[in-house]
C-alpha cells in the first residue's frame, strides 16, 4: 500500500496528482491477487472487492455492485466482440453528444427499454383497482392555466376534431375525492404539443381544474393524433435496428393529484388509434384504453359549452373516464409487501 510519501514522491507520481494531493489522499490497498477468468477470483471478484473496501456508501455500493454483477454476466453470456463493444461505446458517445434540454436522448433510449415504464412501476405499484400510471412524456410544462371544471383548454382555431371529456375521480372505496387538482396536457390534431410550435406565447391545450366536490370534472378540447417520438438520433437508430418504429398512440396526459393520496401520473389513449400494441415507450396498457362515442346532436354540443358554429365536423368525440387513486398509506402497505415478498 503506497504511503502518504510515496504519492508525493515526484519520482513515483506526476505533476497532476500530486497538485490533486493538497486537497484529497486517496486511499489506496495492495493488489495481493491474481485475477483470471475460469479461476476462483475473476475481475469481477476483483471490481467487487474494490467497491466494497473503498466505497462509503452503502447505497451507491448497493447499485453498482449489481450492475457490476449484471453487465459482466451478460458479457459472459453473449461474448461481445472489440468490435462490437466499440460500437456499442460510440452509439452512447452520439447519444450524450445529440442530447439537449429538450431531446434527451438517454431518457428516450431508457423509455424504448422499457426501463422508464419499469421503474414507474416499482416506484409507484399501484392496489388492484387503482388507475394504472406511466410517465409523464418530454412535453410538460408548468405554465398551464388553472380553470374551471367545464372550460376549454384549447384555443380559437386550434386544429382537429371538438372533444369533450368526462372525468371522476374517486378512491377506492368508490367514494368521491374532494380537493382533486387534474392537470391536463396534450398534442393537437395534428399531433403537436404547443411548445412544438416556434410563435407559441401561452399554454394552449393544457390547464390545471379543480374537481368538483362531488368528484366530477369535465373539458372541452381537441381529439388528439398520434405522433412519432423523436427519432432523428440514436434512439430512433436503435429503433430501427430493431425493427421498431417511433409512432406513439394518440393519448392525453394527467397528473392528478388530493391530499392524503398518493399522486398520479397517468394517460388515457382512444381505442380507435393506431400503435396501441408497438408503443415505442411501453406507455400503453389495456386498462388505460378507452372506447370514445361521436356526438352529432348539436342541442347536446350547446349543453356540452361549445358555442355556435365552433363545432366544424358536424361530431364531438366524447370521452369518458374514472380516476381511482389510492391513498398514501395504501400505497405503502404494497411497497410494504412487495419488499416482503421479495425478500422471500
């Protein structure tokens, strides 16, 4: 083990750590090993060794230790070539190097995975019953306006069909949750979201409404379309060298949230999109799908709030559907359990 001397020793340690030495001696062991493959101490013995006497801790130990186990367990099973882990280090060299504020394209790659989808699950497991969550997306924003249950949320002249959604949110217990805050947010007809389009100055198809006491909330917005994710980069090369395709379903984005329960990120998606069953992002799930029915009374579009003439394509697409959140308490009891069960 070098001492304290040795690394100042300009004959053992150059200029740059002996400058890094006046502010941090590292510690250091001796190599009394060996490590080979097909022996009994490998270098994955040696990197777990390391990590345990050096690292402190006890939760970044954790983590790594099991990537650590992880990666050098699929190497031995799969047998990268240098060629192709030269690959592999130059496709994630481009990804950080095309990554920006609003295309990151680690947290794409991880949604393709599906890993995004896993660790919502496992951060946020859900009692039967519940509404089903999945993350938020790339496009929210917090600048939506807090409305009233019943206003519109899209603007004059925004393009695509009138929608009108119905909404309730309750507990599980199917009583009313008073002090719901449902913020809403979502792409166009034309499968945009506002911060898509360069001369966009306010919010436009997103707000934040207030439940009613009895549970009930309503808006009145635009039928949204699909859209592809971004796929000008590494992600959508890895899409495509899987024979994949970067097309989400149409969808609308919710995040409710009540005092005493547990938050909800959630989407609800139209049964008559396409790409239900290949999202690219593994957000879409059976119990989040909704059957929609056209409207074409117009006597029922006036009761809905659409004025005169505001309706163009002689429907409304109404969409209904109830929120059932669990209480924080409920949701520990399953966070409870699982670890229990995991730990069996």
């Amino acid at each position: 083990m070098a001492s304290e001397q040795q690394m100042k020793d300009p004959l053992l340690v150059g200029t740059a750590i002996r400058a890094q030495l006046e502010h941090e001696i590292p510690q250091d062991i001796p190599l009394d090993r060996d490590f080979h493959e097909h022996t009994d101490y490998t270098i994955t013995d040696h990197v777990q060794e390391l990590h345990r006497k050096l690292s402190k801790d006890p939760r970044t130990l954790e983590l790594i230790t099991s990537l650590v186990s992880h990666i050098h367990a699929f190497a031995r099973e799969t047998r990268p070539t240098h060629a192709e882990w030269s690959k592999t280090i130059q496709f994630l060299t481009a990804a950080g190097k095309e990554s920006t504020d609003y295309k990151n394209e680690f947290i794409l790659l991880s949604d393709c995975l599906g890993l995004s989808a896993l660790l919502d699950e496992l951060e946020h497991p859900k009692p039967s019953g519940c509404t089903d969550s999945c993350e938020p997306g790339p496009f929210y924003t917090e600048d939506a306006p807090e409305v009233p249950s019943g206003s519109s949320l899209a603007k004059a002249g925004t393009h695509g069909e009138a929608m009108y959604f119905i909404g309730t949110v309750k507990n599980l217990k199917g009583e009313s949750i008073q002090g719901a805050k449902v913020d809403v947010w979502q792409a166009d007809g034309d499968g945009l979201y506002d911060i898509q389009y360069p001369d966009r100055v306010d919010a436009n198809d997103r707000g934040k409404i207030i439940a009613n006491p009895d549970g009930t909330f309503t808006y009145r917005g635009i039928l949204p379309t699909a859209y592809p994710i971004p796929s000008d980069g590494p992600a959508g090369q890895f899409l495509r060298w899987l024979g994949r395709h970067p097309h989400r379903a149409s969808h609308i984005h919710f995040a409710v949230k009540a005092p005493g329960y547990d938050d909800l990120v959630s989407a609800l998606y139209p049964s008559h999109s396409p790409f239900l069953g290949s999202d690219p992002v593994f957000a879409t799930k059976k119990l989040l799908i909704c059957q929609l029915v056209e409207e074409h009374d117009p006597t029922k579009w006036a009761e809905m709030g659409f004025k005169e003439g505001e309706v163009k394509s002689g429907r409304v697409w109404v969409w209904k559907y109830d929120f059932v959140l669990a209480s924080v308490e409920e949701v520990e009891e399953v966070k409870r359990i699982q670890g229990y069960n995991a730990k069996l």
